[in-house]
C-alpha cells in the first residue's frame, strides 16, 4: 500500500543491494522504519521480537531467512536447521510452518549449487502469491460489505469492528481483515471501523489505526471491552477478524480477545467473518481449543505499558504492583459455531469442515 508516493510492501528483496528488507514495525505509528535484515539470526529475531508480525508476514519473513540462510551454504544439514531455527520463533501461526515446508520441499530435491537462486525465486513467489490472495479475500469480502450497505440508509457507513491488526502490515499487502474495507473504499462504500486496540501489544492501537489513518478511513480506536457495548447499541454491523490458524473443521485461531467479541457478536445477532489465505488453514487440525499451541509471552507486556515520549525514545512504565506476575496467553481460539462466514481468496465459506473442503475439494482426498 501507499506511504507518501511509494508503494511499500511490508517485506521485499531490493534488487540493488541484494539484499531484504522490512518494515521495522516496532517503530510504529511514530517511526516509519525500513531496515535490511542479512542473517539467519536476524530474521529468527526479527520474528520472534515481532519487527514483523502477522501470520502471513511471518511465513513469508521466514521464506527469505531459508534464502538468505542458503546463501550462506545451501547444504541439507543447513536447510534442516534453518527449518528448526525459524520454526521455534514463534508456536500459534501456521503459515510459518507452511512458508518453511514449501521451501523445504521445493529446495531439498536440488544439487546445493542450484539451491540459494532458487530459494529466492520461492519466496518471492510465496510474496507475490499473498499479494493477489489477499487482492482475492478483499473482492469476495466486498461483496458482505455491500449486502449490509444495502440494507443502509444512503451515505450511512457500514460499521464494522476489528480486532489486532490483520492489515497490510500483518501480511505482506492489502491485509486479510482489511482487504475488504480497501475494496469498499475503492468502491465508494461509505465504511467506519471500530479498531480494538487489542491489548497489550496494541496492534490495533499502533497499526492498524495507522493504517486506517494512512488511507483515510475513518475509524475511532476502542479499549479492548467496548465492543460489546456498542454492539448492544446497534453501533456495529459487521467483525472482520483475521486469523493465524483455522482447523479443517473451522475453528479459529486469533490474537487473545477474539473470542469474546465472537460471543458478544454472537448475542447480538451481529455476522462473524474471518479473513484467512488458505495457508492459515491446518488441515490436520480438528479441534482448536484444545490442539492449538497457544503462544504465552512476557508477563511484563502486561504489568507494564510501552509507549513513546516526544524525544522519540520508547519507555514502558508499571501499572501494577511490585510482585504481581503477568499472565499473558497472545491468541484464543473461536469456534467455529460462532462464525459466520470464512473469507478466503476463493470465496465465502461456512466455518465447517463441509464449508472449508466445498471451497478447496482438492482436500478432501488429502485428509
Ligand atoms: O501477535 P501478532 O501481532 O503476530 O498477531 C497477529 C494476529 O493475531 C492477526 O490477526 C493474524 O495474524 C492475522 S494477520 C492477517
């Protein structure tokens, strides 16, 4: 997406040095920071410290770490161990282990001169191809859009609520959750987002807000507990939620806090949808709550909150008592009962196992 006159992408091999780089999305929304990043090490880091972040971003940052890692030496004992490094960053996002297994896959059968030339094509390919996936979520996610803005008194927007960021930022552009509200726009259908701040690593505060702000969609940014309040007052017509992994029966994997606004928009009679490329799909999954690792991060991301002071310097500062430990689980697990629909780059499906293999049949012989 735009900043300023140049068209970004949140990740990219840049031609003239060689080399690839991303958006350091820490700085963020004060700091718009690109930085290169060369070795193995850096992008484990560059994942697991989430500079990126977003399940598609972090299976396409990991595709580069394989390249950058066979150029180093492209030998099978390597290419395991890139495996491994890569994979241990970060537990709940599948398409990190799906980004690895296509590398895998395609590089192992190659002599080793061949591998690090090739490496670099894939991942490309798996860029470009999250590029026009997450083009394809937004155009059959119009199509809700539109349906509720018929039912719309003309020039009223469509509100429609979001959690954490599933944004341009979070993939690798467009956004999942986000790629609809971009072809609304586009389309001239009036659109207010609900941003979640989504605490207590602030997505929606820090970067989703900012994209919102970027391409000018009006949005107001919500504590984490006012959405069921303003969906009991008819403030909210429709969530848009991404995902880091749907089982095959389609229960869904999010940031902590999705859940609860499933429920509340379950009581409501509010539609559901969830914005997935069919890389956050494991098939061999079944049931999410109790067979998704869940990532459990740093206490202190809650004890303590971080933000920027006007030198530009980041600082945290305690808000709870010396002593008190932070419990912090990052994702939760919706069922798929409460989901309304599963927005994929080949259509709408019902959160079901039917649903998901009615959109991708090819599956059903797999499973
Ligand atoms: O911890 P994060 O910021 O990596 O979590 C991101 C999310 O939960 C997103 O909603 C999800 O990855 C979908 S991104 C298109």
């Amino acid at each position: 997406m735009k900043v300023g006159d140049t068209h970004y992408r949140s990740i990219w091999f840049d031609g003239e040095t060689g080399r690839v780089k991303i958006i350091d999305q820490r700085w963020l929304p004060h700091e718009f920071r690109v930085v290169e990043i060369d070795t193995l090490d850096e992008f484990a880091m560059a994942i697991r410290d989430m500079w990126v972040r977003g399940a598609p971003l972090i299976g396409a940052t990991a595709a580069y770490g394989v390249a950058v890692e066979m150029q180093r030496d492209a030998s099978d004992a390597v290419l395991d161990a890139a495996w491994e490094q890569l994979h241990e960053t970060r537990p709940t996002a599948i398409n990190l282990r799906w980004a690895l297994d296509e590398m895998r896959q395609m590089l192992a059968p190659l002599p080793e001169s061949e591998r690090a030339a090739a490496a670099f094509r894939k991942a490309e390919e798996i860029c470009d191809a999250d590029v026009e996936t997450n083009r394809l979520i937004g155009v059959h996610g119009l199509e809700l859009i539109r349906q509720v803005a018929a039912t719309k008194k003309p020039g009223e927007p469509v509100n429609i609520l979001t959690h954490c960021n599933a944004g341009w930022l979070a993939t690798v552009d467009w956004g999942t959750a986000t790629s609809p509200m971009y072809h609304a726009v586009e389309a001239g259908i009036p659109i207010h987002v609900w941003v979640d701040e989504t605490r207590p690593r602030n997505q929606g505060a820090q970067l989703t807000s900012w994209e919102m702000n970027r391409h000018g969609i009006p949005h107001h940014l919500i504590v984490d507990n006012a959405g069921g309040h303003l969906m009991q007052h008819g403030e909210v017509d429709m969530v848009i939620v991404g995902t880091d992994r749907t089982t095959a029966l389609g229960d869904v994997c999010n940031k902590i806090g999705t859940y609860l606004k499933a429920l509340a928009a379950h009581d409501n009679q509010i539609p559901f949808y969830v914005a997935l490329p069919s890389s956050t799909i494991d098939w061999t999954v079944n049931d999410g709550v109790r067979e998704i690792p869940i990532e459990e991060r740093d206490g202190r991301e809650v004890t303590h909150v971080f933000g920027q002071l006007e030198d530009g310097s980041v600082t945290s500062v305690q808000i709870s008592p010396d002593g008190t430990p932070g419990g912090n689980p990052a994702f939760d697990v919706t069922p798929a009962r409460l989901v309304t629909g599963l927005i994929t780059e080949r259509g709408v499906a019902k959160a079901s196992g039917e649903g998901l293999l009615g959109l991708f049949p090819e599956r059903r012989n797999a499973a």
